[in-house]
C-alpha cells in the first residue's frame, strides 16, 4: 500500500518485526478483525442511522433518486498501518522488551493464579501429592513479578497510552471512507485483555459516526459541507463520535463497553461527557438537534456550540 512505500526503510523493518511479533502471539488477529468488521458493519449503520436521523440515500418525496450526488458511500477498509508515533517508540526497543509487553496480562493474570495456588496449597495436595514444593512456586512467581516489574519500569506501557487515538483507525473526509488499522486494535487486545471484536466494534462506530454526520442527509437532503467540518472545533467532531459511540454501545453492544472505557483519551474525545447529565432525559433528541444547527449554521467554535446546546436543552 501507499503508506508501506512510503516508510524509508528503517520504518519498514520496524513495521515487519512488530507484525511478526504480534502474528507469533496471535497468527489470526487480521483475520478476526476483518470477521468482527464484516459481522457488524450492517447493524452499526443502522444503529447510527437511526439514532442521529441521518442516511445515506436521500429520499425526495418518499422515492429515492438515481441522483449520484443523492447517494453517499463509506467504504471500509482494514489497513496494514502503524502510526510513526508508534514505529519510533518501538525502535526504542528490543524484541524481548516487546515480546514482554505482549505478554503482560497474561504473566498478570498467572501471578494472581500463583499466588492463589500457594496460598491453597495444601487444601489441593490430594491433587498435586507434593510434585511441586510451595518454594518452587514462588520462584515460579517472583520470575513473572521481575518480568512484570522490567516492563513497568521501562516506560513502554506509559508512552503507549500516550499515543493518538487515531492509531487505531481514521475518517478520511476527502473520500469518506474508513480505515481500521488491525495491528493497533490487536494491540489493545492483548494489552488490556479484552476482546478483538469489542475494540473492533467501538472503532469502527467511532469511524462511521464521523462519516454519517459529515456526509448522511437529513430529511431536507443537506449534509455538512466538507470545509465546515474539517474547520470545526476537535472538541464537536469528536464529541459527536464518542457520545453516539457510548450510547449506541450502551442501547445495542454493550459487551463492548469494557473496550470502549479502557481507552485513556485527551480531552477533544472525552469533553462530551460535560454536554449532558448523567440521567438526562432525551439525549438522542438533543443531540439530532445539535447537530443538525452545527450542520445548518456553521457552527465550528465550541464556545458557540455550547451556547446553542443549553438553549436546545431548556426549550426542550
């Protein structure tokens, strides 16, 4: 792909030694992405079509047109990418410290077991008869504790968390079409011990909410003109893709909201949560007529946003 090509060559081999290393701890990640993808594309658009009014086929007089400018489209494609960010961070690195990192959960989760396993020991002796001493097991798990400690002391975990959101997939708004970056969503897999398919789902909502509010049509046919969009305040764009990404996961996916609330966002993504009260009636409605003024007037600072938003509120 274009990306890959353009990688200067160093780039290049950091990307196929991570790839390797993630294949080797999970040869069929790609795969489950790409399954997870095609699984719930069809509802997720529903999902979003429903909860913000918006389509993509726009019907004049309940008969829908053969216009191309009537249509809209978003391709989805699941990319071989990492973000630079992501490659230098790893060039910090050797294989050994990655490959730890990849097993963290797992040698976290043997440490819990280990410790339970010693502390049991002798209700369970029936079942072991002694083949292993208390002492060969807390070597056992004082060796992962060291590993566990090696790699929170080398400060790969916090520079990962550091990373931009968008090195899990992106909206391209010039041809609206989306992008998942599999080996990014593989990682968030393994570094916090949840599903493939839930990381998949709640990127993949994300992604699509920023197309269907920049380019699905309301019931007049009008979208959000592409300069108004991109000009826009982070803090709107992106609040509109996480609120409706929260609430649809909470209305219709909501084995995915331990991935949709692992992820440690700066404030653009989080900023939404001030819009609405926790238990606040008839958030779809005022948020479908937010954005719809956003769209209609133009709105791109998020200082004038807010105004509009407590005025919906209180006539509402």
């Amino acid at each position: 792909m274009i990306w890959l090509q353009s990688l200067t060559q160093k780039q290049k081999q950091q990307y196929e030694r991570f790839e390797r290393l993630v294949l080797n701890f999970n040869a069929n990640l790609k795969e489950e992405v790409i399954r997870s993808k095609n699984k719930y594309n069809i509802k997720i658009r529903a999902a979003i079509a429903d909860k913000t009014g918006l389509t993509l086929a726009f019907k004049a007089n309940n008969i829908d047109t053969t216009d191309s400018n009537d249509k809209a489209n978003i391709p989805i494609q699941v990319v071989d990418y990492l973000p630079l960010s992501l490659l230098e961070l790893f060039d910090k690195y050797d294989d050994t410290h990655i490959e730890l990192l990849l097993h963290y959960r797992h040698m976290k989760k043997t440490v819990i077991e280990l410790d339970f396993q010693i502390q049991e020991y002798q209700s369970f002796s029936q079942y072991h008869q002694e083949l292993t001493s208390i002492k060969e097991l807390d070597k056992s798990r004082q060796h992962l504790d060291k590993l566990i400690k090696e790699i929170e002391n080398c400060g790969i975990l916090d520079e990962i968390q550091k990373l931009d959101p968008d090195s899990l997939g992106a909206y391209f708004l010039n041809d609206n079409r989306v992008e998942l970056y599999w080996l990014c969503i593989g990682l968030c897999n393994i570094l916090y011990d949840l599903p493939i398919e839930d990381f998949t789902l709640v990127v993949l909502i994300h992604e699509l909410v920023h197309g269907y509010t920049h380019i699905g049509f309301d019931k007049d046919g009008n979208k959000w003109h592409t300069d108004d969009f991109n000009n826009c305040d982070s803090k709107i764009v992106e609040g509109f893709a996480e609120f409706y990404t929260e609430m649809i996961c909470i209305d219709y996916f909501d084995k995915a909201l331990g991935a949709f609330n692992a992820l440690e966002l700066p404030i653009q993504y989080t900023e939404y949560k001030n819009w609405f009260g926790e238990n606040e009636p008839g958030k779809y409605e005022k948020a479908r007529r937010i954005l719809l003024k956003t769209r209609t007037h133009k709105i791109i600072n998020y200082d004038e946003f807010r105004h509009h938003l407590e005025k919906i509120k209180k006539e509402f």
